[in-house]
C-alpha cells in the first residue's frame, strides 16, 4: 500500500516494449537502476510499468536494443496535475477540500461508551463534557490519562476505565465493580431472620440456635436462628454470629387478561421517507429535506440515524436522519379460546425468567383461565424454592 501510494505521487507509465530484444532492453534497464514493476508478457514482447523519471531513461535502453516503446496509459499525482493545470479554480477547491478535512480530523466528533451497565451513560457524557470532552472539541487539549483517572475517582461503580481517541472517533471503556452484598462481620452478634414469607423446606445450622423446623410456616420477619443462646444451669446467656442456609417454599400469584378481540396491521407496501441532516460543526437544528406532509392515516415509524465517515474511525461532523412511514391497514380480529391460552401460557413464562429471582427453583406452576365473552382472565399461581435466611446484627 505504501509502494502504490509513492508510486502515484511521483507518477508512473505503462509502456509496452515490443522488438527482438526485449529481454535485453529489460536487463539493460535494471542494470541502469530503472525500477520496473508488474512485467507481462503482450504479442511480440512485453508490458511494463516504470515511474514517469525512468521512463525518460527508456528511450537510450530502445535505441541500444532496437525496441519499440508505446505509452499504454499514464497514472499519478502529476498527471492530473498536467491534466488540470488551466483549472486553477477546480485544483484550488480541491487543495481546500483536503485541507478542510486535514481541519475537522483535529476535533471529536463522535463519542462511544462501553462497558457501562448500572452507571447511565448520560452521567458519563455530563462528567467528561464538563472536562473538555465533547463533540466538537479540540483532541490536542484532551489529556485522555488525567480523565480516565478522574472517572475512578468520581465514579465508586467504575473500577477500571479506559479513554482514547482514535480519528475523530472517542471511546470511553469501562469495567464496573461487581455489587457489594451487604455483610456482617463474623465478630458481630446477629440473628438470622426470614425475608420473605415461606413453607421452610429445609434448614443447615452452622452457628446460633435454631428456632424453627421443616414445615414450619414463617413470616417476614420472624427469627429462623437465633444469635444468643443460654448457658446450661445459669440465667446468663452469650452472644454468637448465626450462620445459617435456609430454604422456603413460596408461592406467588400472577393475574392479567387477554383481550379475545384484537387489532392486526396490514403492511400494504407503500413508504415515505423523510430526511434531514445536522451539522454538529454549527451545532445547527435539523435541516429538513423533502419534508412534506404524510399522506398516510394510519402507519409505523421507523427512524434510523447515519453519521458518514472514512475507515471506521473518522465520522464526519454531519448526521443523517432518514425517518420511514411504513402504511398499515388496521384489521380488527378475533381471538380464539386456544390462541388466547397459549398466549398467556407464553406470557406467564416471560414474567418468570423477568420477575423472579435467578437462583429460586421453580417447583410449579398452575394457570387457571376464567372465558369472559370479550377477554380471558388468567390467574397463576407459580411454587417457588429459595433461600430466605437473611443476617441481621442482634441490637
């Protein structure tokens, strides 16, 4: 890629050489420290490229040799110079064309965060544009390693950041720390307390004095293991850190209903689309193209957002907003007593996987369907099994 990029700047020739000796006016040529490329062979002798400063030491090398030398094409910065040498208005938009970008690869232009789940990247983008990274700033003023450690210390959640900027392109990488659990030091008294209401299933004592059993019914709250235990033949009693692993069966109702009568879209085929463009440079409103009023009654919104650039790391300072209204026909239909309960069988599964805690065992799920004539009503009632011990420090 270097090669072809001197290759053009300096300029270069195709030549074909075609006589008797062309082997020889080829030797001759490298032996004269001609640099020759991309030899092949033609009818009647050979195809040749050669810079355009070596193609003017060709012609004693054809003489000696009795060849023939044809320009096929001729490439290169100085030939389209050459070739617009008389339009000095069209080379002079071009020098400012390219200088005009060599200008804008020196500001941010896009910034990208990764990495962040509990920290809102909204926080992230006010903390950094506040220190002097923002759209439209100037790269040279960034000091990336002073604000990769002002993120650490502003943000407890972050426990390794990364800020570089690569083009005109920022990003911001992260690592957040995992969430501390609440805990209790093994030298703090505590009892161990139910946090939820539950059927216990089974109890582990490690330490303390357990004050219930399998079976037994427990409410929210109530002491399971106890942190202080009497001693045997005196009224005094001593203070001990409970451990314990307890289990409970729960139980949880889900009650929703499914409408039998429902509204379906008809995609009839026909689009508007409408475009508009931001300057971020100016930091300009949208400027709206083509915008007209939508002919479409009903229809579905589709916006998707383009900010062109080169090579992936060098975005333009320019959005391009291309909003689509796709048209539907609205169709009113019914339900059937079957699809109404697969639909709320799928519905309560999603709600399982959403709502409940990733270690409970689910143990059972009963759905019961009540058919109203305009809806179904579905009531379920989902059988858990989960831990419910909970430490807390004996007051």
């Amino acid at each position: 890629m270097v090669l072809n990029a001197w290759n053009f700047l300096q300029g270069y020739v195709a030549v074909e050489v075609t006589g008797a000796s062309v082997e020889r006016f080829l030797n001759m040529a490298a032996h004269r420290g001609i640099y020759i490329w991309d030899v092949s062979p033609v009818p009647g002798g050979a195809k040749i490229h050669c810079s355009l400063r070596g193609f003017r030491l060709l012609d004693d090398c054809a003489e000696k040799t009795k060849s023939s030398l044809k320009v096929v094409r001729s490439e290169g910065l100085p030939v389209i110079m050459q070739r617009y040498r008389r339009r000095k208005i069209l080379l002079g938009g071009v020098a400012f064309f390219m200088v005009f970008l060599y200008v804008l690869s020196s500001f941010v232009w896009h910034i990208e965060i990764q990495g962040n789940e509990r920290v809102a990247a909204e926080d992230i983008l006010e903390f950094i544009n506040e220190r002097g990274l923002h759209v439209g700033a100037f790269k040279s003023f960034i000091d990336h390693r002073e604000l990769t450690q002002q993120l650490l210390f502003e943000f407890s959640d972050i426990s390794w950041a990364d800020v570089h900027t690569q083009g005109t392109r920022s990003t911001i990488i992260i690592a957040e720390t995992i969430p501390e659990q609440a805990r209790i030091s093994r030298d703090t008294p505590c009892n161990i307390i139910a946090a939820r209401d539950g059927l216990i299933t089974s109890i582990v004592t490690a330490a303390g004095m357990p004050k219930v059993r399998q079976n037994d019914i427990v409410r929210q709250g109530d002491i399971l293991v106890s942190g202080v235990l009497p001693l045997v033949d005196s009224e005094e009693v001593i203070l001990v850190h409970s451990y314990a692993e307890v289990w409970a069966k729960m139980y949880s109702q889900l009650t929703f209903s499914i409408p039998m009568t429902y509204s379906y879209k008809i995609f009839t085929g026909n689009e508007e689309r409408h475009h508009s463009l931001r300057l971020l440079l100016f930091e300009m409103e949208n400027l709206n193209l083509f915008h007209g009023r939508i002919s479409f009654m009903n229809y579905d919104r589709i916006v998707s957002y383009i900010q062109p650039g080169a090579a992936g790391n060098y975005p333009l300072p320019l959005i391009w907003t291309t909003v689509t209204y796709r048209e539907f026909v609205p169709e009113e239909r019914q339900r059937s007593v079957e699809g109404a309960k697969a639909l709320a069988e799928r519905i309560v599964t999603e709600r399982i996987i959403r709502e409940f805690d990733f270690h409970a065992d689910i143990i059972g799920k009963q759905i019961e369907f009540t058919e109203l004539p305009d809806k179904l009503m579905v009531k379920a009632l989902i059988t858990t099994n989960q831990r419910i011990d909970k430490a807390v420090p004996i007051e």
